[in-house]
C-alpha cells in the first residue's frame, strides 16, 4: 500500500461521522431549544450552582448567616412600620409571621428575576470561550436560589412552631401545603421566564439593567407581601389578581398559616402565564443566543 493510498484512509476515518461524539453547529430553528443537553451537562450546571451558592458570601465574616439575616431584617422592618405605625391589616395573623411568608416567598421569586436577567451580560466571557448550553447558567441560578429558598424556608418554619407552642392560633392546611412544590415550581418559573426574556433584551438594550433592579422592588407593592388580598377594595382586586405572583403567595399563606385568599380558578391563571412566560423567555434565548456575542 503506497502512502498516498494510506493518507487517503486516515483521512476518511477522521472524517467519519462515528468518529466524532459532538457536532457543534448554530442552532437555526426557533423551537430547537435543545433541552436534551441540559441533562448531559448537569455536572457543570451543579458546578454553576455550587458557584453561585458559595460565592454570595465569601470571604464574609458572617458568611452563611446572612441567608438567614436578611429574611429576619426584612421581616422586623416591615412589622414595624407597616404592622405598627400603618396598621396594615394581616388576615388576623400574627404581623411577624405574616411578613416573613411574604418575604420568603418573594425573595425566591425576585433573586431568580433579577439574576438571571443578567446571564448574557455577567456571563460574555465565558461564552466567548467554549461551548455549553448557554440554559444551563439560568437553571444553574434557580436551584442555588432554591438552595437559599429552602434555608430561609426552615427559619419561616421554626418560626410557625414558635408561635404555636405560645398558643397562638394558627391552623396550616395540610392539603395545599403537600402542593407546595408547585407553588414553588410557579414561581421559579416565572422568575426564569421573565428573566430570560429581560437577559436577551439587554444584550442590546442595556438600560434594562436598571429598570429591572427598581422594577421588582414596585412590582413588590403590586403582590400582597405586605397586604392581604381582602385589604383591597373589591372593585380594585382584578388588577391586584392579574398579577401572576398573587395567587401563589396568597395559597402559600393559606397553607401554611390558614389565612389567604384561594381560589383554583387564579391559581390555574397563574399556572398557564407560567408555561407561556418560560415558552416564549426560551424561544426568545435561542434565538438570542445565536448572535449576542456580536452585540454584548
């Protein structure tokens, strides 16, 4: 066999399409979200995970004790000022435990919004550099948040038995606290779905940025974290309802502390807005995704 002949062999087994593992190709069509690879890539997104979880605070004196400061902070300044000096009404709950399932729930919600919505911007140098599914950094923020979500959850939660072992009566429903997780899903949902959306469009819009960072904090005013629903006047309440996030921290209240307003008909709104939020924020990130290192 002359050389010729052996070049030519080596070179159609390097060119043989079971030879390679990955085609890196762009992704062309709209709808080819590639959830698939998530999957395939789920030890660099826990790796991300880990990232963002032990970060936050590090090199902090208090380090991990600020997941449970800040939800505490939060929860004494708003029993004093708006429990005390504004007498905001609770649904006959005790102020401090109506605040803090405000603040917990909402916490979640405005961590996996905000962060997010900045992934192409915070994360361009790492895209530049190699190839992974660019998915996997926001998912990567919701289970790390989920991960802060669950320790301020346990302090909400010592708090409940504090106050029951004081013979204070608060009566949790069981029912809708084993469908919790959904509520949960809810809102990481709409956090990833708008924050995606928000991420893709400051790659050329970056005044974005600073909408989004007092935004959520108006939007805060427009859920019942420190209102209940029935403190409304009944011919305002739609606009409160509209709001997506106001069926989920209202069940979550019910569930836990038996006093909110439900009603499966909202719940299910806020559901379908979910699925539309997280279908049109990853259309919307693919097709971004494509391009955006031409822009960021």
């Amino acid at each position: 066999m002359n050389t010729n002949n052996l070049v030519e062999q080596n070179i159609d087994t390097i060119l043989d399409d079971q030879y390679w593992t990955m085609d890196i190709e762009p992704q062309r069509g709209l709808l080819d979200l590639r959830f698939g690879e998530l999957w395939r890539y789920r030890d660099l997104v826990m790796l991300f995970v880990r990232r963002d979880f032990v970060a936050v605070y590090k090199q902090t004196i208090l380090g991990p004790l600020w997941y449970l400061i800040q939800p505490l902070l939060t929860t004494v300044i708003f029993t004093f000022i708006f429990g005390q000096i504004a007498r905001l009404p609770t649904d006959g709950l005790p102020q401090f435990l109506f605040y803090m399932s405000g603040t917990v729930v909402w916490s979640y919600f405005a961590e996996c919004l905000n962060k997010t919505s900045n992934t192409f911007v915070q994360n361009a140098n790492l895209f530049g550099k190699v190839y992974f599914p660019r998915m996997a950094v926001p998912v990567s923020i919701l289970i790390s948040n989920l991960i802060t979500f669950s320790i301020q959850f346990a302090l909400f939660v010592a708090f409940i038995l504090y106050f029951v072992l004081r013979g204070t009566p608060i009566q949790p429903n069981w029912l809708w606290i084993t469908l919790s997780p959904l509520l949960i899903l809810m809102m990481a949902g709409l956090g990833l779905g708008f924050g995606v959306i928000i991420s893709s469009l400051t790659t050329k819009y970056r005044d974005l940025r600073f909408l989004v960072t007092f935004g959520v904090q108006l939007l805060m005013y427009a859920t019942p974290v420190i209102y209940p629903v029935s403190a409304i006047p009944e011919r305002f309440q739609w606009i409160i309802l509209a709001n997506p996030m106001t069926p989920i921290v209202e069940a979550f209240r019910y569930a836990f502390l038996g006093a909110g307003t439900v009603d499966l008909g909202h719940l299910l709104y806020s559901f379908v807005f979910m699925l539309i939020v997280v279908f049109l924020g990853s259309v919307i990130f693919n097709r971004v995704e494509q391009t955006f290192m031409d822009t960021v």
